[in-house]
C-alpha cells in the first residue's frame, strides 16, 4: 500500500507540478480549459489533439531547429502556428471520420489548437533540448494539460447534466447546476479547482508556497519610494472620444433619411451588440483569456494592447474574408471544372491560409507604422507581434467567414470582437488597481481574476436574456 501511495505521488508530481492550467500561475491554455471541459468527451478529444499535434509537429520541426532559432522571435512563432496548423487540420480530419458528433460540437477550438499557447511553448522550449529529453519534457506538459481538463470536465459534467460520458449517475430527480455547463460556470469551476487543489498541491510537494514577503538585510537602507502618477485622461483624447459619440448620435438619429443604409443599420446593429457584449469574444466564447490576463496587471498596457487588438482583429479579419471567398473558392470553382474530383480548398487549407495571412498582415502593419508612424509604433509596437498568437484574431476568422457571413457582417462582428476585448481588459486592469482584494501571490491573483471574469460573464449573460430587438 505504501509502495502504490509513493508511486502515486510521484505520478502527480510529474504530472502536476508547473502544470499549466492547475497549479502554474502561468495563465497559459486556460480559453480551451473553459470552453469544452462542459463534457469529459470533449476534453478527451482536446486533450488527444494536443499531444498529437504537439509530438508530430515537434518532430518535423525539430531538424530545422537552427534556422528556425535564428530567424527571431516573430518569424519563430510564425513558422511553428503555419507548421501546427497542417497537423490540427489533419487530426480535425480524423475526428470527423471516427467521432464526427464530437469534432462537429468542438470543431471550432480544434482549429485553435493552433494558437495554443501550452503548444507553442512547448514545442519553442523542445528546440533547446535534445530530441528525447524535449519530447519527454513536451509529453509532460501536454499530458498534465489533459488531466487538467479531466479535473474540471469531472465537475462540470455530472453537476450540469447529471451524466458522466453520456452514463446517467445521478439521480433524475437530483437537481442539476445549469450555470456549470454555461461560459459562467467555466470560469467559477476552473477557479474553484485551483482554490481547492492548491493546499493540497503545497501539502504534497506538487507546488511550493511562495513567501508573502521577501526579508530585507537590517543594515540596508531601502531608498523611499517616490509617487507613482495615478491613470489620467488627457484633455485631447477627452474631446476625441465627445467628438466621436456626437458624430455617432448624430449618424444613428439621420441614418433613417438614407432607406439603404437604414436597412444594413437594422441588421448590423444587433450583430455589433451583441459581439460587444451578449456573445463576447472573452464572456461568452472563453477566448483570449491568456494574453487578457497577463496584459490586465496594468492599465497603460491594457488599453494600448486592446486598441492594437481592435485594429488587428477588425483588419485581419476582412482580409481573411477576401482571401477566404475570393481566392480559395474561386480556386476550388476552377478545380472543379478541369478536375474529376472535386477538391473544396475552402475546406482543407483554410486555417493555413488564415494564419498566413494574419502573420503577413501583421509584419506589414509593423513596417508601415516605423515608416509613417513612429511614435505609434514605439507606443503599441511591441504588442502587435503578440497579437499573432492571440487566439482571437484566428478566431474572428473561424467563427464568422467559414459559415457564409457577409463582408459587413464580418467586419463588424470582429470589430465588436476586439472591442469587448479592449473593455474586458480595462475593466479587469481597474479592478486590480482598485485592490479589491490582496492576493497573497501570483498564482492566487489570477486565480481571482478567473473568478472576477466569472461574475462579469454572469451579469453579461443576465443582460443577454433581455429582449432588446
């Protein structure tokens, strides 16, 4: 007994420790940790498609390790998202040939395994290692990333639908917890699991406490620390903003003397509310939760990296919706003329192409902003590059242009996207700054920053229930 109590363990040690999503205070794979840990089906799926997509990705890329260290940290991440890419649309190929009902209800975050943070990470940490000694290190990290969905699917699951793997455990009468399979439950359940298990992880040796507060030698004198200038508004961006709410008053109140433009008004307006608020990119989707949470520490950087995601996503994403609908099917139409077999690119070789053109636009952006604009590129430049690996720009694409959106459509729901972004991050930015609460290390503030977004996805989805149109 002793012998199984030891091997168990050192089992979890190996599993648990700096685990991404549990006991690291990382912030890193926690959008697809919320979004599909509803069903343990779900997570078993997620969890396989990662360590596939990690191991073989790693080992095609692995030969190339010196050029692709050499060429910087933006072409780096740009060659492995393309080279990742490939293999996530052939395991979403294989998954829909064995298990379609499942590839079918999560098929839009297996595409967004690509900007998988744990993956990336992974596979970028492996090139510095000897080929087995990274892929043991790459099996650790991606098989502790599926356990960790186990854990919450585990909670979620039977308390939300009374079932486990589809098998009824509870009784019918036993009453279920709706808000546990909702975005909202998402969030209170992964922060429920990292406030529980933590004691237990410290206890243990799967973690160790951080001391709250560093000793400082006797004989040093510690220089007085100098006022730090609050947030302020300046006087200019005062009047841009008035001046801007004026100008859309005044658009919404003539907009009705123009018969064509009131019709796309009708219709666009609810697709900007409710990507804005009802059905956000971070409160309703779980996406960009990541980036959301290391970014909210500040509010100077908050804002900066919201105003560099709204111009990436919004941009972006019309352009992928050029490129979806004009090239790609354009070329699959002419395949199928001169060809017997019928190949739909569209299909196959859109998430490649997606992230292709996302990084070029990007990359282009950069150099037109130190060309024409240097004093913005100095203020937001920096963000830009990690705007790339930002699940949201991928999934603006994803989630509005495969379906058969409209360009205005499109345009305007991922720019409703990146500004419920931009608002979620400023909020949580003030939040922190307020010191609501004293976290007592840095595990434990983004364990209630987690559960800060939880009580934001419920009033939003409270809001959402109200009949607007």
């Amino acid at each position: 007994m002793n012998v199984l109590a030891r091997y168990i363990r050192q089992i979890s040690k190996f599993f648990l420790r700096d685990n991404y999503i549990v006991s690291a205070a990382a912030g890193l794979g926690f959008c697809s940790a919320l979004a599909v840990t509803n069903k343990i089906e779900n997570s078993l799926t997620m969890g396989m498609g990662v360590v596939f997509v990690t191991c073989v990705s790693f080992c095609l890329v692995y030969p190339f390790k010196k050029l692709i260290i050499a060429s910087g940290t933006h072409h780096k991440v740009t060659l492995l998202m393309i080279i990742v890419s490939v293999f996530v649309t052939v395991f979403n190929l294989i998954a829909q040939a064995i298990i379609p009902r499942i590839a079918f209800n999560i098929q839009a975050y297996i595409d967004l395994i690509t900007t998988n943070c744990i993956v990336l990470a992974v596979i970028s940490e492996g090139l510095t290692f000897e080929f087995w000694d990274a892929q043991k290190k790459i099996l650790k990290a991606c098989l502790g990333y599926s356990i960790a969905l186990i854990f919450l699917s585990l909670m979620r699951e039977p308390l939300g639908f009374g079932t486990l793997m589809n098998f009824q455990i509870l009784p019918e009468r036993f009453p279920v917890v709706v808000l546990m399979i909702t975005p909202v439950g998402g969030f209170f359940a992964l922060a429920l699991w990292r406030f529980m298990l933590r004691p237990l992880f410290v206890k243990t040796g799967v973690v160790y406490q951080e001391s709250l507060q560093k000793e400082e030698p006797a004989d040093v004198e510690v220089p007085a620390k100098t006022e730090t200038s609050g947030f302020k508004i300046s006087r200019k961006l005062i009047i841009i903003i008035a001046v801007g709410v004026l100008l859309i008053i005044s658009l919404v109140t003539n907009i009705k003397a123009f018969s064509s433009l009131n019709d796309q008004f009708i219709i666009l307006l609810p697709i900007f509310l409710s990507a804005l608020f009802f059905d956000g990119i971070v409160l309703s989707k779980l996406l960009g939760i990541c980036p959301l949470l290391n970014k909210s520490r500040q509010i100077d950087a908050a804002w900066k990296m919201g105003l560099a995601v709204v111009i990436v996503v919004t941009l972006s994403t019309s352009l992928n919706w050029i490129v979806y609908n004009k090239v790609l099917i354009g070329a699959s139409n002419y395949i199928s003329e001169i060809s017997p077999v019928p190949i739909r690119l569209e299909k196959i070789f859109y998430l490649t192409v997606f992230i292709v053109t996302i990084a070029t636009f990007v990359q282009i952006l950069g150099v037109l902003l130190r060309r024409f604009a240097m004093h913005v590129y100095e203020q937001m430049g920096q963000f830009l590059e990690l705007i790339t690996v930002n699940c949201i720009v991928l999934a603006s694409s994803t989630f509005t242009i495969p379906p058969g959106m409209s360009f205005m459509a499109t345009t305007v729901t991922a720019f409703g996207f990146g500004l419920h972004w931009l608002m979620v991050c400023v909020w949580l930015a003030v939040l922190r700054r307020q010191r609501l609460f004293v976290p007592v290390n840095s595990w434990d503030e983004d364990s209630v920053a987690i559960l800060l977004l939880g009580i934001m996805a419920a009033i939003f989805t409270g809001i959402g229930t109200i009949n607007i149109f």
